[in-house]
C-alpha cells in the first residue's frame, strides 16, 4: 500500500507539474496592446485585491476554529483543518492568478480565430482545474501518509478525524469563498448589466460603464475562484467520506485496501484528465461544444480503461467475494459502480447542456417569451429552472438504485468518488468560461473590432451551459453521495454508542431510529430542508443589496459627470470594485455561519427537549433534510440561471420566433431577456451554487459534532 | 355516539343555512348602475361557461376513475369518491355563484363607504368559507352514518376504503379545479397586464384593455371556485385521515370516539366560525386586516373555549387515561393539541401578514428594489420568497413536537382537524379577495369616482395577504399532518401484512423499513421531492403560454382596431375568455395526472427491480419526499407572490424609498414592480396553491394503492 500511495502522490505532482507547465506556456502568449493590458492590469488589481481582503476576513474565522479544533479534538485534527483551509484557498487563489493573466491573451488570440481564442482559455482552466484535483489528491495523501506513518493505524479515530477536519477547512473556506466571490460578481454584473444596457443603452463591458471593470473583476473571484474552492471541498470531502466509509464498514483485511482506493481512483482519473485536455480541439465545423466534448470523451474512456487494472491491482483479484453486512460483492462490481459514476456525469452534462445550450426548447422557449415582455421571460425562466430539476433526480435515483444493488453503501461511494475524480477535466471546462467571458471584456473596452467580440461571445455562450454543467455535477455528487455522507454519521454513531463506557456521553443512549415514522426524523428533514431556502434566500438579498449599491453610484457617476457618456472622460472604476469588496465581505458572513451553527443549535434543542437518542435522530435526518431540498433548489436555480443567461444570447444573432420574425439586439425582446438574465445571475452565480459547499458543512458538522462529544 | 353524529349534521345543516341567509342579504344589496350590471353580467356569463366546461371536462376524468374505483374497491368506495368529488365541485360552484353577484354590490356599496365595500365582500366570501366547511362535514358524516347504519363496523374496511375514496374524490376535482382556475386567472391577468399597463400604459380594469372581463372572470374561477375545492379537499382529506388513524391505532373503546371526534370538533368550530363572522367590523381607525383580524380572533376564543366541552362529552372524562403504544395521554392532552392547532395558525396568519401585507419589511425591500429596476425588483421578490419558508416551517416544526409529546400521532392528528376546523373563517377571508379584486374592476370600467377604486384598491392590497394567508394555511396544515398521513399509510400496510394470508399480495412481505439508511427510502425522497418542482415547472410554463397568447390577441386587437385605445369602439372581450377557457381546460389536464401516476410508477419499478418491501418502503418515503420539498416550495411561492403584489400596491398612494424621494404610480419604480406582480401571479394564485392538492392527491393514491393490492 505504501507504494501505491506514492504512486497516487506522483500523480499528484504530476498534475501540479502540469500546471506550471501550461502556465508558463500560456504567459508566452501574446498579451495584446497596450490599451488591452491596462484594462487586464486593472481587473488584475481588483482581484488580488478583493482576494486579499476576503482570505484576510476568512482566516480570522478561520483562526477561532482552527484554536477550537485544536482544543476539542487535538492537534492532528486541527492540522487537517488547517491543511484543507489552506489548499482550498491556494487552488481558488492560483487559478484565479493564472485566469486573470490568461483573459488578456485569449482576448488577443481571438483577434485571429476562434480556435486560438478556445485554445488559450482552456488551458487556462485546465490549469485551475488540475490543481483542484491535484492540491486535493496531495493534501489528503499526504496527510493520510504523514497519520499512519506516524504510528496510528488507518482507522484509528484520530486519523479519521483528522481526515474529517481536513474536509472542513476546505469546506468552510470554500462557502465564504462561493458566497464572498458570488456577491461581488453579481453585484457587479446585475448592477452594471441594470443600468448600463438597460437605461443608458450601451453595450455590456462598455468602457464608459464605471462598473465594468468590477464585473470582469467579479467573473475571476467569483466564478473561477469560488468555483474552485467549491469543487476542492467537494473532492476533497467525498473522498474523505468514502474513506471514513470504508475504515468502518469493510472487514478488517480490507480497511487500507479501501481507504487507499478512493486516492488511487482520484489518483488515476488526474493523468486520463490531462491526456483528456490535449483531445479538446476546434474541428472544421466549429463547434465549440464538441471540441470540449472531445475532451470530455478522451477522459471519460481512458478513465473507463484505466480504472480496471487499478481495481485489479488493489484487490488482488476481481473475484473476489467481500462480505459487508448482507450484502457481498466483488471488485467487478465495484469496477461497474465506477463506470456507473462516469455515466452519470456524462448524463448529467447531457442534460445541462440540453436545459441551458442555446438553440434547444428550454432556452428558446425563454427567448419566445421575451418577445411578449419581462414578466413572461421571467415566468418562463422560472419554469425552466424548476422543470430543470427532474431529470438529474431521475438519473441521480437511478445511480443510487444500480450502484446499491452492485455493492452497496461502499459501492456508491466508488460511484461518487469516480465521478468527481474527473473534476480535473469538469473544472476546465469551467475555469474556461470566466477567462472567455473576460476576453469579451477586454475586447469591448479596448475597442477591438466587432469579430473578436463575437469570437468571444461564442465561447462565452458555450461558457454558461459549461458553468451550469460544474455545479449540476458538483450538487449532484452530494445527491448520489446522500447515503455516503449519511452513513458515515450514522457508522460514527453507531460506533460510539456501542464502545461507549460509564461517564461517556453516548453511554446508554441505546438505539437511535431513524424511521420516517419518528417524528423527530420528520422535524429533521423539514428543518435541514428549510436551510437551503433560508440560506439561498439571503444569498440574494445580498447581491440584490450589492447590484442596487452598484445601481446607485454608476447613475451618480453617470449624472455628475456627463463626460462619461460622452466618452471624453474615463469614470471611475475603482469606487465600484471598492464598494463591492466591502459589501460582499460583509455579506458573506451571516449566511456562511447558517449551516455551520444550525445543526448544534437544532441538535441542542432537541436534547433540551426530548433527549439525545431524539437529538441524534433529529440531527440524521437534517442532513438528509438539507440534501433532500437542497439538490433540486441548486440545480433549479444553476439551470434555470445558465437558460436565462443565453437566452439573452439567443437575441445577438438575432434570435427568429414562431412566427419567423427575427428579433435582434436592442429590442424590446431583448432588454426583456436582460431582465431575466439578471434575475438569472444571482441564481446561478451565488445562491445556487453557494448550496453545495453548505450541505457539505452541515454534513461535516454533524460529524465534529459527534467526535467532539465523544 | 348516534346523537353526536347528529348534532354534528346538524352544525353542518346551519351552516348551510347560514350560507343561503346570508346570500338572500347579500342580493337584496343595491346592484349599482346598469353600466355596473352589465359589466358584472358579462363576468358572470365568462365564468359559469369556463367552470361548465372544466366541470364537464373533470367529469370525463372522474367517470373513468369512478368506474375504476367501482371495479377495484367495491360499490361503497365508489360512491364515496362520487361524494367527495360532487361535494367540491358544488362548493367551489356556489361559492362563485355567489361571489360573481356579490362583486358589483361590493362596488356600489364601496361608492359611499369602506366598510358597506368590506361588509359586502366579507359577507360573501363567508358564504364560501362556510359552504366548504358545511359541505364537508356533512358528506363525510352522511356517509359515515350511512355506511355504519349499513350494518358495517366503524372501524371496518369497507368504512375506512370507502372515506378515503371520499377523500381521493374531493383531492382530484381540487387539482383540476385549482390548476384549471389558475392557468385561466393568471393568463388573464398576466397577459393583461403586460400589454395594458407596461406597454400601452393604461391602468389595470381599464375597459379599454380587451382581456380586462377575461381577467375579472379568473378571479372568480380561481381564486373563487379554484380555492374553495382546493381548501374543501384539505378539509375533508385532513379529517378522514384522522378518522383513519383513530381507527387504527386507538385502543378498541375508543376507537368510534376518536372517528367521531375529528368530526365534531369540524362540528363546533363551524358554529364559532359563523359568530365570527359577525365580529369583523370596520373600526373608527379604518384599518381593514384589524377589522377582519377581528373576526379571526373572536372564532379562535371562542373555539378554545368550545373545545374543551367537545373533549368533555366525547371521552366522559378529562383525566381519562389513554394508551397508544408506548404513549399515554388524556383528553386533557388532546385539548392541548387543539388549542395549539389554534395557535399554529394565528401565528401562520402573524408571520403570512409580516412577509406579504404592505409597510413591512419584506414588502417595502422589494419596492425599494423596484426603483433600480426590473431585475433587481424580481430578485428581491426571489429572495423574500425564499426566507418567506423559514418561519413558517419553525412554527410547524415547533407543532409537532409539542401536539406529538403531549398526545403522540393522535395528538398530531387532533391539531391538524382543529387547525383545518377554523376553514369557514380562513376561507371567508380568502373569497373576500376576489369580490374586492372584481369590485374594483367593475368601479374602473363603469367608470365610477376614483374614491371608489381606492377604497376598492384598500380591500384588495389586504386580499392579497388574506389570499396568501390560506395558501400558507393549506400548506402549513400538510406539514404538520406529514406524520398523519404518512402513518394512516403505514398502520394500513402494517395491518394488511400481518393479516396477510397466502396467495395474498402482502403475504410474506416481512418487515419493511423506513429508516433513512435504507437506499429505496431515500430513493423514495428524492423521488418525491421532485414531484412539486416539476409539477409547478408545469404549471409556470402554462400560464406562460396562455399569458403569451393573451399579449398576442391584445395586441393583435389593438392594432387591427385603432378604435379601441381612442374609447370609440369596443374591444372583443369574449375571445380572450373563450381562448383562456380552451387553454386552460387543456393544459390542466398534464400536469395533474403527475401526482396520480408518479406514486403507481415508482411502486410498479421499484417493485420490479428490488420486491415488494423496497417498493413499499419508496412508495412510503416518496409521501413525505413530496412534502418537504411542497411545503417550501408552496410557502415560498404563495408568500413571494403576494408580496410582489402588494409590492406593486405600495406605488399606488406614492412610496417614499430611504432616500425620502416619493415614487408615484407610472413612475420607472412602478413599471418595475408590475413585472414582479406579474412574476408573482402564477407563483401564488397557479403553481404554489397547487402544490397542496397535490400533495394530498399523491398520499391517497398510495393509500388507495394499498386497498386495491389487498
């Protein structure tokens, strides 16, 4: 086992080797015209400086905790904590370093074709998204290898707890860090988009717009380095939990064996990603979305292919029987739960592409209702979103029904684990989508000419369904993984009860039910499904707060100094990036604290009130409670967010209704589809994705929770 | 007992009465000028052919499932489900009967006062309220007597299959009802308005506009008729439940005292509901929520006070003793839970009235939003509706726990009927709605004073929040009765495996288990929690394409017909109410076969893929999946929609934003906030009301599942 841990380390470096490599290469492109990299420079500022400011607000959070993870649970938990906090934000702040160089390049390259334009940008995500899955797969290996080197043994509770407090530190970093970025660029877009195309009628990214440079700011912190931080949580706690899973529930010979594996899977997936970004090639035809399919295809079949041996070389045997509970397996019936894996995210982006690719029935059916006004446009988008959930549940029941029935609890563990072992490859076609949607920007306020803004408005439009892709995978990972994450709490319950001795908490705490027919499960589902309202509820307070702030100071710069209209005089940018970073920092507080003090306060109630077998039942079913209407409310809001968006898009080429009028840029049909846009952003960009990393706290909360009082 | 049955008849029989008394005042009211009739006759004549033909559309539907119900469940069942579907259907007929004559004589008596407007108009919505409470205390205790008279136990099958079928018929008329009215309503209004008022720039009700009858029509057919079979069937549903499960769980001697129970509670609370209705006066202030608060209050003392000889005379003695399993109470602990049904929904009023009524926070955020713009007006409205569910959701969680302790699942039952007993009062304060909404349109097209209109305008901005106050109440209820219905399935599948005998279905099904680590359970929530996004994804799309088709004919109207907007000529009201007709009869029909199918489908494939227990154990969690989510996305859309409204309300007498600048009606600010009650009306008046009798629907059909197995 030791070897193959450090084979899973190399492929980690590997894949931070990978990065600097294409980096270096990417800063050997060229960077455009004076003109182009001041604009880029000053994006690059409002970042770096945003960024700055948020780890700085982070880490004083993050420093309280880090001292009471130290006090309750040690000192190997509190490193663990501190280890995921820290590679959660390096992954946000090195892809977004390398995106903000990257948006100035892929801009000039669009100059010449759209395939140099799609080439530059998805490097630039790749790069972001191998570091994800790299930092993840180093950080946790690392860690596990420094544990049981250190004299524990891998199940013993120390390093299960360490392991548990590591997914932690990246969670509760990436929630402020979904949340901060998401106020910021939505702020800044929704508030830029309102007045600037709206009422003044000029052009997104229009340089006279003082809030411009704020959005594209807005587009790195947000959508590249929230994303990021939110896919390193996601990675890193499900393979955290798949551990946690197999060190209780597998007999004994096999524990290591099923420990490693999720590293080893993780491990593999990080090479068939990078041989995957070199399939990513515009064809004749030009479709955008193809190329990135390719791609996508590459990995998933060389993941398909590679997973086999590393079955075969972790167990021995593929036939071999594994006894756990009633339920027995082989290692073929995990190998299948993997490929099951692969084909969910595969449906899963089908599907996402299908609800938010412009030209398909979703998306034209908002660009239809823009045509009789706002209100319709908005109506439909609504539709959309909701019906948008319903097939992914529907492939997400399957997954659970096929990859159960193969191997159970242990077997929808690999399922999920392969899954996001392709973050690699999923997160580049994400990071893509802020670099391209910068190029635009850039390309607009450098004044390049009208094709390279239509170069970049069609990655940028392939960018939206890419984005809604990545959180429909991420959130739909925690649907999948529901049980993974549920039986791990109940497992630790279980396991303290039963050892527990006189004076422990969990002494005589006897069976605890989790059946629907126990009330206090009904009063946790319903209070865990409440979070996820509450917490998307005030998630677009604040960016409506934010965009209103936004609102108000561009129609004051606009008003007292009508040189900007003009174009004689240059306004000014900063105040927005400004105001901004104060109010997301601000707002991002109160909403990431919900899911981190809501399952010890409900826990706490139901103590007070009906004791703790209630107690623990009530905090069980909460977290199935917050999956449960957490899952269709972030894939409503991603999907419904990514329609509305190129649904606006529709109408650039001019978008042709039922009847065969074609409606163009500037219509009324369209200033309706900005609306919608609008109303999309905060949906997709903040409070929607922000969901995935809360489930995940509440989840690892009520883990802590339970080590702490033992 | 016979005597409490027929005492209990006998509340219903008054409460009858009260209805055609009441109805004789309300004719011999001044009916206004011949303009006023006119325009109330051409409303009129729009809704009886719109419910006509929806009746006789359902009636196809229910023929089919009548003879199906005959064939599967025996003749008793059938004409239950005759009852029960008759029985809605009359009082949502009546009710609109009723309220379609009221509307001009709420808006004569609104030309000399506020309160002869608020008196009328309340008056004939309590003419509803208590129809729908009379109409199904009578049918189910008929019935009742009659089946028990018919020389069948109380507690018999035949009694049981037969209430439930009674249930299942009131449910499926309620859906079509429901969806059909409020497709037709908001197609309406939302059509109207976004060509009347944001493109042609007239006001609502203006006659100029030529959906303004089709518009007053859908009040009635939805917000009239559609409401009152929806609150009839959660009525009836609520009480048989607890019917079933005194039934089932109750020791054997108590068992026809706790059936009858539900019922006389029913039984009392219509007499205290009538003498509220005398209590709702317009006070020297002219505050019209005081005036009808008024009321509310005076039935819920008196109703806490009526209760408690109900208790007395049912059980004999207060301190009785009680064992159910491990549970013992008293009738002591059973009053408990009936005065906290009773706090749950003065508290559900409190917390609907805070998020919807104008002046309040929520409301004045989402009009402050509006000075920034559409996008910002419709994220803020997003955002109240999201917070809107947490309160809510508290309270009903805060009810289970309470009635649970104090009397167990009885005791959850026994909340829920006493909370549903108060429908005459609640569903008063609901009808009353739409007569001011059309009072007030009938002032705009005859043209009365605009003094008229304000008053009228007053009455509405408060049926809004009353209108929203029922939904919530509906919903709410279905929360706190999760348990209920989810153990009337449960103890009839626990029956019917241990009675099971070969060759029987159930026979050798075993236990089956419904803890949440078990894969088909949660299989079973997910499953189920999908059903309300999808259903109201449905039901959005709808109204946007009825709406659409709405702004296509107005336009085309006003183009081909310059005459219109000069007031020369006339506008072609009748094709807008034969267009919505046919639309809406056609689109309801889909979606409300979702929640009949889904619950069969998922028991048939998970019967195929994993046996009987597992399927039984979906089909179970499945019930509660569709709850949590409902609930929220219910309260969200009811509660979002009519602050969105009431939103829009607030431009009307000027709203004076932070900054102290006044913002008048046809302002920026105004249009804005249009788009958001645009928004909002398919969100509280189509998909989210919905989501109740869907929920219902979906509990029966498993129940109904259960007798048709065995």
């Amino acid at each position: 086992m030791t070897l193959a841990l450090w084979l899973i380390v190399a492929c980690g470096v590997l894949s931070v080797v990978y990065g600097v490599v294409t980096t270096r290469t990417l800063m050997a492109a060229n960077a455009g015209s004076a003109r182009m990299q001041e604009i880029s420079s000053a994006v690059r500022e409002g970042a770096t400086a945003y960024l700055k400011r948020q780890y700085t607000t982070i880490a004083i959070v993050g420093v309280v905790i880090l001292i009471a993870a130290w006090l309750l649970l040690g000192i190997y938990a509190a490193i663990g904590f501190l280890i995921g906090a820290v590679l959660s934000g390096a992954a946000g702040f090195i892809g977004m370093h390398v995106s903000v160089r990257a948006n100035v390049r892929a801009a000039h390259a669009a100059q010449t074709s759209l395939a140099g334009g799609l080439d530059l940008a998805f490097k630039s995500g790749a790069v972001t998204g191998l570091l994800v899955a790299g930092l993840g797969l180093l950080g946790v290996t690392l860690y596990f290898i420094f544990l049981t080197g250190s004299g524990f043994a891998p199940t013993d509770r120390t390093v299960i707890d360490a392991l548990v407090a590591l997914g932690f530190g990246a969670s509760l970093i990436s929630i402020f860090a979904r949340l901060g970025g998401g106020i910021f660029t939505k702020g800044a877009d929704v508030g830029g988009d309102m007045v600037g195309k709206v009422e003044a009628g000029i052009p997104e990214d229009d340089p006279r717009n003082p809030a411009t440079i704020a959005d594209n700011v807005g587009d790195n912190v947000g959508d590249c380095a929230g994303m990021a931080a939110d896919l390193f949580e996601t990675y890193v706690v499900t393979i955290v939990a798949t551990m946690v899973l197999a060190a209780i529930i597998l007999p004994t010979e096999l524990q290591l064996i099923g420990m490693v594996l999720p590293l080893a899977i993780g491990g593999v997936c990080v090479l068939t990603s990078i041989a995957g970004t070199y399939f990513v090639k515009l064809g004749a035809s030009g479709n955008i979305m193809g190329a990135l399919y390719k791609g996508v295809i590459a990995t998933g079949v060389l993941s398909l292919i590679a997973l086999l041996p590393v079955m075969w070389i972790m167990f021995g045997d593929m036939g071999l029987s594994i006894t756990v509970g009633e339920t027995i397996f082989t290692p073929w019936a995990l190998y299948f739960c993997g490929v099951a894996g692969l084909v969910i995210t595969g449906l899963i982006i089908w599907i996402t592409e299908y609800y938010t690719g412009t030209g398909r029935r979703p998306v034209n059916s908002i660009a239809e209702a823009s045509i009789t006004g706002h209100g319709t446009n908005v109506i439909q988008g609504l539709a959309v979103s909701l019906e948008a959930t319903a097939l992914p549940a529907l492939v997400i029941i399957a997954g659970i029904i096929v990859t159960y029935s193969l191997a159970g609890l242990f077997g929808i563990g690999v399922a999920v684990v392969t899954m996001l072992a392709l973050a690699g490859m999923i997160v580049a076609l994400d990071a893509f989508g802020p670099v391209t949607d910068n190029a635009g920007g850039i390309a607009e306020m450098a004044g390049l000419p009208d094709e390279v803004r239509k170069n970049t408005d069609a990655l940028d439009a392939v960018g939206n369904t890419t984005k809604a892709v990545t959180k429909g995978y991420a959130i739909g990972s925690a649907g999948l993984g529901a049980l993974v994450l549920f039986a791990a709490y109940t497992q630790d319950l279980d396991y303290f009860i039963r050892t527990a001795t006189e004076g422990n908490f969990f002494f005589g705490v006897g069976e605890v039910s989790f059946s629907l027919a126990d009330p206090y499960v009904v009063v946790g589902l319903l209070f865990g499904g409440l979070l996820p309202f509450l917490f998307s509820g005030m998630s677009m307070t604040a960016v409506g707060r934010a965009a209103q702030s936004v609102v108000v100071e561009v129609r004051r710069q606009f008003r007292e100094n009508p040189g900007i209209m003009e174009g004689t005089t240059k306004p000014d940018y900063g105040r927005a990036v400004d105001m901004l970073t104060k109010a997301a920092i601000k707002e991002m507080i109160i909403p990431s604290l919900l899911p981190v003090l809501s399952p010890i306060v409900a826990f706490v109630v139901v103590l007070l009130i009906a004791g703790k077998a209630a107690a623990f039942a009530a905090l069980g079913a909460m977290l199935l409670g917050v999956i449960v209407t957490g899952l269709f409310v972030a894939i409503s809001m991603t999907a419904g967010g990514g329609a509305w968006d190129n649904a606006k898009k529709s109408f650039e080429d001019g978008f042709t209704d039922s009847t065969g009028q074609v409606h163009y840029k500037g219509s009324e049909a369209h200033k309706a589809s900005v609306t919608g846009d609008t109303v999309g952003d905060p949906y997709k960009d903040t409070a929607g994705p922000a969901v995935n990393p809360m489930i995940k706290i509440t989840n690892i909360i009520a883990l802590l929770l339970l080590a702490v009082l033992h």
